[in-house]
C-alpha cells in the first residue's frame, strides 16, 4: 500500500511536469466554466462531453463521422452527443451539399449565441485569473499557450 511519503513524491513530480499542468489547469478550468454556464439559468445545462465536441464542429458543419474521429469515439457516441445537443436547439443536421446521403452537423443560430456567452464567461474566468497573475504574466501565459497550440497542432513527425 502506497505511503503518505509516496503520494507526496507523486504530487512533487506531477507539479514538475508542463503537461501535467496543462491537463490538470484544462480540468479545472472546464469545470469552473461548466458551474457558471450552467448556474445562468435554464437556457441549457452542459456536460464535459459537450464541451469536448463543440469545438471540432467546423464553420460550415461538419459529418458525424468526422466528429467521431477527432473526438476519438465511436458514431453512435458522438451521435447522441450530438442529439443532446440538438434537442438544446444548439446544433442541426443539415443534408450535406456535396453529398445528398450525408448530412452535416452545424450550429444553429441560439448554438452561436451560446458558444459567445461561453466565450463571455471564459473572459470572465481569465480576468479573475489576470487579478491573481497580473497583467504581464497572464500575457505571457496567453502567448506561450498559443505556440503550445500551434506546436501540439501540428502532426508529429
């Protein structure tokens, strides 16, 4: 049985690790804005699963497929992530125009209204955030993350 010395030399190392940090910081951080969005009122209520399928949904739609290749699930998963979401009236399938069989997963006009109170409510997480860092160190932690992004984006070699 693990000791208490031990747990204490797991948490020293994984407070060392950058990519633990990020993961662990990304966590907190959907669940903080989780709490808000969904305390706002009755528009909607998210999950994380929701949170993690928004952001792979394309300008112009995006095939069920698709979603469920770069969320790493399967489509029937991804379908009832998407279901949930349209009986939010956040998101529509709509026939895809390059192919008649298929059909595209977009937002709907009240789906780009929230995810702009989403982005809202994150503004306001990062402000609380800037208060504690201040002004200089929550810049650099904004440019550092967009090269880490940029970095992480690209495919591994």
């Amino acid at each position: 049985m693990p000791t208490v010395r031990d747990w204490e030399a797991l948490d020293r190392i994984k407070r060392a690790s950058v990519g633990q940090l990020l993961i662990k910081g990304a966590r907190l951080m959907q669940e903080r804005f989780l709490a808000r969005i969904n305390r706002q009122g009755p528009k909607v209520t998210l999950r994380r699963a929701h949170t993690s399928l928004l952001p792979h949904i394309d300008q112009h739609g995006t095939r069920l497929t698709e979603l469920a290749r770069r969320l790493g699930i399967t489509k029937q998963a991804a379908g009832q992530l998407v279901s949930d979401l349209e009986s939010m009236a956040l998101l529509e399938r709509v026939d895809d125009p390059r192919d008649g069989r298929a059909k595209l997963v977009r937002f709907t006009k009240r789906g780009l209204e929230s995810i702009h109170d989403g982005l809202s409510v994150l503004r306001q997480i990062e402000s609380e955030l800037e208060a504690v860092l201040g002004k200089t160190k929550m810049r650099q932690l904004h440019e550092a993350l967009l090269v880490v992004v940029d970095e992480l984006s690209r495919p591994e070699p």
